[in-house]
C-alpha cells in the first residue's frame, strides 16, 4: 500500500519541477525586457525628486503673488515677471553678474592651470603645498568670505591695521562699504575658494598625459613651448571643459561669497542675479521665483552654448 502511495507522489513532484522551470524562466526573461532600469531607476527617481520637483514648484510659484510672509494670493500669470522686468535694479544686476562671472572663472582657470602645472612637477615639499591647497576647498565658504570680512572690516580689520603701519595709507579704509573697492575684493575670494577644486581637476588630467608623448617630441626635437602647446593643452582638454562647465555654474550661482562679505550692499550695488533673487523673496516670493526661473534659463542656454563652442564631445 505504501509502495503505491509513493510513486504517484513522485511523479506529481517531477511534473510540479517541470512546471516550474518555464515559470523561472519565464521571470528572468521579464528581469531581462527591464534592461538596465532597475539598476538606473534609483537614480533616476532621485533626479526627479532633487531636480525635477523643485524647478516645477519654482515655475509655479512665479506664477503666484506671495507676499513675503509666505501669503499666497493666488495666481497672477506673468504679473510677477513684468514686475522683475519692469525693475530698474535688474539691468544693473545682470551686468554685473555677467562681469562677475567671466572674471572670477577666467582668473580661476588661468591661475589653476599654471598651480596644476607646478604641481605636475617634482620639488621638495610638493606634498605639503598640495595639502595647503586643499584648506580653502575644506572650509565652509560661507566661513571663509565672513573671515575675510572682518580682515576687511574699516575698524578691527588686519588689512587696515599693516598698511596703516606700513604708511600705504593714510587712514583706515572701508574696504567693502561701496562697490568699487568692495567688487575687487568680491572677485578675489571668489577665485581663492574656487582654486582647490579647478586645480586638482586639471592636475588629474595632467598626469593622465602618457610620458612617452613627450619623449617622443623631444626625440623630433619640439621645443618646451611646442610641446605644452600642441601636446599638454590639447590632451589636457576633457578636463579643462569639465572644470570650466563646472565653474561657470558655480560661480554664476554663487551666493554664500557675495552675501557673507556684502549682503549684496550697499544696495543692491554688489548683488549678482542669485543674490538679487534672495533679496527679492524677502518681499516678494512670486518675484523671487520669476528670478530663479530666469537664473535657470540663463544657465541652461549658457551650458549649451559652450558646449556647441567648444565641441566638447569631439576627439582633439
């Protein structure tokens, strides 16, 4: 009786096994159609939430009136763009902004690129300096510009302190109380700060460069000029694009420098466009959206021109 029992559980069990070998199968090949989504998918679903989310919220608070302690009275179109457009301050801002940026990422790119040079170099101390010049980049820069203010400051600040002693000056300057002394100095921190990273960027590229490239132009006798021109630079261009994208949006975005030395004062006289927006929603959050939104499209539209320019996914 047992016997009998037995042979027909075997055999259910042989036909439950080949049953479910297409039902595996059939698992791996749905796994498969996904392709690499379960893999990218994360990170995609955070692109939306970090990105996507916020710049849709900031398009439809420009939509909005909201007064500055955050009520809303409801939806007013292109209201709070006519009155951006319609502010006397905003040319002002922009040109400035304009100058700011192109002077603080051409600076940052020609000093970085000569500092990535010597680095590239074997002296005495090499490491030490390359350990210094990550102290700005390791700093909050929001810490470095206010310590740099006070540096600055026309009572208690160290600048006025030597050059009084040294006789440079006759009295005590106030240094970041109007835009003529206070852009100069504006443009100098923002430079300090960005060097770390712009340096170590084209650093790493530079030691990516093969040094037989270079026995070989000594070989057909390429003078140093010869060789830093028609073999470093052109090699060393993915990383110089990369560092410059980089560059021209964080600087363009650039708020903790600007508000941390100025406040974007004395009026708005030292504001770039980022700052200009910060003030803006202090009063009105519809208005400030509008600028954000306007940032964000001066910023796309930029990128994209660089990149048609520099024909960044061209080989050299």
């Amino acid at each position: 009786m047992s016997q009998k029992t037995a042979a027909p559980d075997a055999a259910t069990s042989a036909k439950a096994a080949k049953a479910a070998k297409p039902t595996a199968a059939g698992g791996r090949n749905s796994l498969a159609r996904l392709g690499p989504l379960p893999w990218i998918g994360p990170c995609i679903a955070l692109i939306l939430l970090v990105v996507v989310w916020p710049v849709a919220e900031m398009v439809l608070t420009s939509t909005h009136k909201i007064s500055g302690l955050g009520i809303d009275f409801g939806f007013n179109g292109l209201g709070r763009y006519q009155k951006l457009f319609s502010d006397a301050r905003l040319g002002t801002v922009m040109t400035w902004t304009l100058i700011w940026t192109v002077l603080v990422v051409g600076f940052t790119m020609v000093i970085s690129l000569g500092l990535a040079q010597l680095y590239n170099q074997q002296f005495p101390g090499r490491k030490y300096t390359r350990w210094a010049l990550i102290i700005p980049w390791a700093a909050s820069v929001i810490v470095t510009s206010i310590g740099f203010r006070w540096m600055l400051d026309e009572v208690a600040g160290v600048l006025n302190r030597m050059m009084l002693d040294l006789g440079l000056i006759h009295g005590a300057e106030n240094w970041t109380g109007d835009a003529a002394h206070a852009k100069p100095w504006l443009i100098f921190v923002a430079v300090f700060v960005s060097l770390p990273f712009t340096t170590y960027t084209l650093l790493a590229g530079l030691q990516t460069v093969p040094g037989e490239v270079y026995e070989a132009a000594r070989v057909d006798g390429a003078s140093s000029w010869q060789t830093y021109f028609r073999i470093t630079l052109p090699l060393l261009r993915p990383s110089f694009l990369v560092a410059l994208v980089i560059n021209l949006i964080n600087v363009f975005n650039s708020f903790p420098v600007i508000w941390g030395m100025t406040q974007g004062g004395p009026n708005t006289d030292t504001s770039t466009s980022t700052v200009f927006m910060f003030i803006l929603g202090q009063t009105d959050v519809g208005e400030s959206a509008a600028m954000s939104v306007v940032n964000f499209a001066v910023v796309i539209v930029m990128v994209l021109l660089f990149l048609k320019v520099s024909r960044w996914n061209e080989e050299s």
